[in-house]
C-alpha cells in the first residue's frame, strides 16, 4: 500500500541523499520527516506552508483549514474528502486512537463551541500541519496544551487504503 513517491527505506547506495532530504525539510519545515515518508506529501505541503488564511479559501493565496487539506489530500492522494467543511468530513472518517494516527490521517479539533471546527493532515509524531487562523499554513504539535485541550478525533476516510494501493 504505497503512495508514488514514498519513501520507505533508507537507500543503501545513496544514504547521504536520503539524509539529506530529511535534513533539507528539518531546515525549512523544523520538522523531520519519519523513517518512511511519503515525499509527495512534504513537497505538497512545503508549498503551502505560510500561506495566509482566508476563510472559505482553498487556494495559495488564502485558505482556511478544510480548504488546505482538501487541495493536498487530493493532490497527494488523488481522492476527495466528499465534504468541504471540518465538521462534515469529520462524520465521514473511520476513527483510530491518537495513538495509532499514521501519516495522512486526518485530526479534528473543537475550539469554543461543541461541534467540530478545525482539522489539519497528520504527518507523525505526533506532529500535524494545517491552516491556523492567526499564522496560516503551520506544522503543530498535537502535545501544544490548545490543540490537546481542544482534540476532538482522528482517522482516515474508509477508502483511503484503496486510494494508496491503487497510485503506485
């Protein structure tokens, strides 16, 4: 079940590219990325990241948080989140443990209110990036107290294995 352009090993002739490519996105994401990674993925979301937020928005130049991981979850992995806002597509995930969140899943957060109204893309460790209201396209840490605090769930839509199996 791979996604074109994972990587899942280290290569053994080329350890010092590899490396390097993790260390390339520690420098311009603070953020390194996990032993596997999907790199389609870190160059998706290195090209949005400090893109303003705009509500409703879904595009580089303005986005809000539902936007922003529906453009990379289509263009990573080639599928829809059939529903444009966090509380919508919340409804629709298969739900895992925060401890089981892999590479892709989908976080959910409820800020002030009882309903689901932020949601960003997990990357690993515990680490997610989204589109904030106050800095826009940002990698957070799922162990900040506001986003522990405010956590509503996470998980992957049911068909999201499909989609990784089918885009080799």
């Amino acid at each position: 079940m791979l996604v074109s352009g994972y990587v899942s090993a280290q290569p053994e002739t080329a350890s010092s590219d590899w490396d390097f490519e993790r260390q390339y996105f520690l420098q311009d994401m603070g953020f390194m990325p996990p032993d596997k990674w999907n790199r389609s993925l870190y160059d998706n979301i290195e090209q949005w990241l400090g893109t303003p937020y705009c509500y409703a928005g879904n595009s580089k130049k303005g986005t809000d948080c539902s936007g922003f991981v529906s453009s990379v979850y289509g263009e990573v992995y080639r599928t829809s989140l059939g529903a444009r806002n966090s509380a919508d597509i919340y409804k629709k995930i298969t739900k895992v443990d925060k401890d089981d969140l892999e590479e892709g899943d989908l976080v959910f957060f409820r800020f002030h209110r009882r309903r689901v109204t932020h949601m960003g893309l997990y990357l690993s460790n515990g680490k997610f990036v989204h589109a904030s209201t106050s800095n826009g396209v940002i990698i957070s840490d799922l162990k900040d107290p506001y986003y522990r605090k405010s956590y509503a769930g996470g998980g992957h839509l049911p068909h999201k294995e499909l989609s990784e199996e089918i885009s080799h």
